[in-house]
C-alpha cells in the first residue's frame, strides 16, 4: 500500500554511537534517498551486444526542512560538516526507525528570504551502507 511521505522521516543522531538519540533536522518539509549501482563495461570486439557486471554500490541523502537555529539535530549538522566527522542518519517510517547509515555530509545551506521561510537543505553521501534496524 502507499504511503504519505509526511510519515516518513530522515532523523540525525543527537545521541553518541553507543546511545543514539534521533531527531528531525528543524522542522523537515522534504527528504529523499538515492541508491544506485554502476554499471561495469564487461563488452568485447567479438559481440556486438553490451555486457556488464554490477559495479559499485552507492546510496545519497538529501533533506529540506524550516531553519531553527536552536534545533539539536541542526546543530549536530552543522558541528559535523564543519569538523570533518561522519554522522549517523536514521530512516523512520510511522514511528518507527527502519534502518541507518553513516554519512558524510556534503553540503548544508540556509536560505534566508524576504517576507517566506527561512530554510536549510543539506546533501549526504552515505558511508558502506544502509543497515536494516534488527538485522
């Protein structure tokens, strides 16, 4: 059955690794999940046909929500752009956290304009991969 994306949410851990505490970035408008593989030229001059082997595994990350400034999950953001440091993300769907990754964020910006909302959006790149929660 469909679901509303307003019940599905991407959390950033305000918690340590040991003990996450996962949260939405401000107030989250947007979020989407990229995941793709390449694809390996495995073609030869002797077949005109194409062949290929699946490459390389890759997932991103990207969400928009309204700017708080004072927001725990935007301020585990920003610290960890600005430090270099991975962060973990959460996928949660009616409640419930279905599955995580670490990710390296790859841009975050504020939006700031006259007489609307002020926003932020930021980009990810998921580390190794998405791990179901009670796999």
């Amino acid at each position: 059955m469909a679901m509303n994306g307003a019940d599905i949410l991407i959390l950033i851990n305000t918690g340590t690794d040991e003990s996450p505490q996962f949260e939405p970035a401000g107030c989250q408008r947007d979020g989407s999940i990229e995941e793709s593989t390449a694809s390996i030229d495995v073609s030869c001059k002797g077949n005109r046909k194409r062949r290929v082997l699946p490459g390389r595994y890759s997932s991103t990350l990207s969400l928009d929500g309204l700017y708080v400034p004072d927001d725990d999950a935007f301020q585990a953001m920003r610290t960890a752009m600005r430090d270099g440091e991975l962060v973990l993300v959460a996928r949660e769907e009616l409640g419930v956290v279905v599955e995580t990754a670490y990710a390296v964020i790859v841009t975050m910006s504020q939006t700031f304009p006259d007489q609307d909302a002020a926003v932020i959006s930021a980009s990810f790149d998921i580390d190794d991969a998405w791990t179901e929660v009670g796999s």
